[in-house]
C-alpha cells in the first residue's frame, strides 16, 4: 500500500530525483525522462477519458491501462535485479501485453477498411486518443533508447508500449464511427500557392 503523507519533500530542490532503488538521478536523466513520459502518456489518456461517458466499455478499457501504465512507471524507476530473499519488484508481464492484443484483435474486427492515412480528428475522443497515441509513441522511442545504454531494462516495456499506441490508434478509429467518419489524408490536397485543389 503507498501512503503519501507529504506532496512536497524538498528533496528534489537540487535537480534529482529518487528511483525505488540505486543512487538519485538528474531530473534530465533518460531514465527519469522514460518513466516521466509514461506519466504524461497516462495522463493524456485520463483526458481522453472525459469523452468516454457514452463508451463505458472503451472507459474501462482506458482505465486498465491507466493502472497498467502505473506497473510499467514503476518498472523503469527499479532498475537492477532483486536482491535475494526480497519481494519481487513490480514488472510489466507478457500478461498484460497479450490483453492488449486480444483488445485490438477485438476492435479491429469492426472497423471500416482503411484507404488512406488517418489524420488526428473527427471526434473529442477521437483527438484524445491520437494525442494519447503520440506521447506513448514517443515513450516507446525513450525506452527503446534506454534500453540500448542500460541493461537493467525489462523488454516486456517496449512491446507493452508498441502494443498500446497501437490499441490507441484503433480505439480512435472506434471513436470516428469504427473508421467511417475518420479524417484521411488527401496526399497534395494543396498546391504552392496554398489554395485546394
């Protein structure tokens, strides 16, 4: 159970910050930037959550994930193996991955074909998620780097966040009438004088 008595510690004011284990870390640190983009990516999906009241399936999806997103933060922060004889640390597991395909693998039946690249819009929801999609997007970008400087970095990381802005794209889809009324690209739409076609 975590207990936060105190918000402000102080202990921050020298521009580190503490992980579950090992020394503190610059606040600009890859590693701090990895789990600090996951945090933005959830919080970018609580506000896609506000336009859900009249999906409460795609609701309750979204809040899975939100928890989910709380084990991956959680994940990164703890690098380094278990010390022997102590509780395993909390890690994103091929569990959870595999729920998120069986997500898409849902979703996706219903969609309308696609023509073209979808251009983020349509709908409140709709936008949400495709801004969700690019800060998760940019997280897997992170944690792929990380994971190329560090060894301490569970794989099951990156495949959790490739899988979910995946999720993410086709639950934006969902959102836009299950793809019919999404906004496509139109290739050269402008020309140089910046006039339509």
């Amino acid at each position: 159970m975590v207990k936060l008595n105190k918000i402000y510690t102080k202990t921050g004011d020298d521009g580190t910050t503490g992980l579950v284990r090992g020394p503190r870390r610059l606040k600009y640190d890859l590693r701090v930037n990895c789990f600090g983009t996951v945090d933005e990516a959830n919080a970018a999906i609580g506000v896609a959550r506000l336009s859900t009241v009249s999906m409460p399936k795609i609701d309750n999806m979204l809040s899975r994930v939100q928890n989910d997103l709380f084990d991956l933060g959680s994940d990164l922060a703890t690098p380094g193996v278990d010390p022997e004889g102590t509780t395993p640390s909390l890690r994103i597991t091929p569990a959870q991955t595999q729920w998120l395909e069986q997500m898409l693998d849902q979703f996706t039946a219903g969609l309308a074909p696609l023509t073209s690249f979808v251009l983020p819009g349509g709908t409140a929801l709709s936008a949400a998620l495709h801004v969700a999609r690019t800060v998760v997007r940019r997280a897997e970008r992170l944690v792929v780097e990380l994971a190329l400087t560090e060894t301490s970095v569970n794989a099951e990381t990156m495949v959790y966040l490739n899988r979910l802005s995946d999720l993410l794209f086709v639950l934006a889809r969902v959102a836009n009438s299950n793809g019919r009324e999404d906004v496509l690209w139109t290739p050269g739409r402008f020309g140089h004088d910046g006039k339509s076609d």
